[in-house]
C-alpha cells in the first residue's frame, strides 16, 4: 500500500467512521488474522474483533449469520 493510500485510510477511519465492529475470517487465506489484527489496532476505538472460526476471506458473504453473530459478540 502506497504511503498516500495508507495516511488517507488512517485519516477516514478516525474522522469518517464512529463505530466499529469487526468481523475475521479465521480461515482467510488471502488476510488472515494477523493482518486483521494490525488493522484492528490502527483503528481507534475499535472493539475487540469477533473470530469467525469457519469463515474465510469474504466474511461479508456470511450475511446475516456473521453480521447477528458479530453484533452479539459486541454487545456482552
């Protein structure tokens, strides 16, 4: 990632973004939970992600299960 790419993606998750949840696909060959902590760690305020042990690179093609299961991870 270019060093212009990676200052605007720290600058729109602290001043676009208020909320985060996280979801990782603890599968994902492409990320993978390493990278995904980084990210998590360059994003203020964000949450504590929700693993997702059977999902892979594209969480979001979970839909609703990942997405019900993240908010409830969130909110104990």
């Amino acid at each position: 990632m270019g060093k212009r790419a990676w200052d605007f993606r720290l600058d729109f998750w602290d001043i676009i973004v208020t909320l985060y949840i996280m979801a990782v696909g603890m599968k994902d060959p492409v990320l993978g939970p390493l990278v995904m902590q980084a990210l998590q760690n360059d994003i203020r305020n964000c949450p504590e992600a929700y693993e997702h042990s059977e999902a892979g690179h594209f969480v979001q093609e979970w839909g609703e299960e990942i997405a019900r299961e993240a908010i409830a991870a969130f909110n104990e």
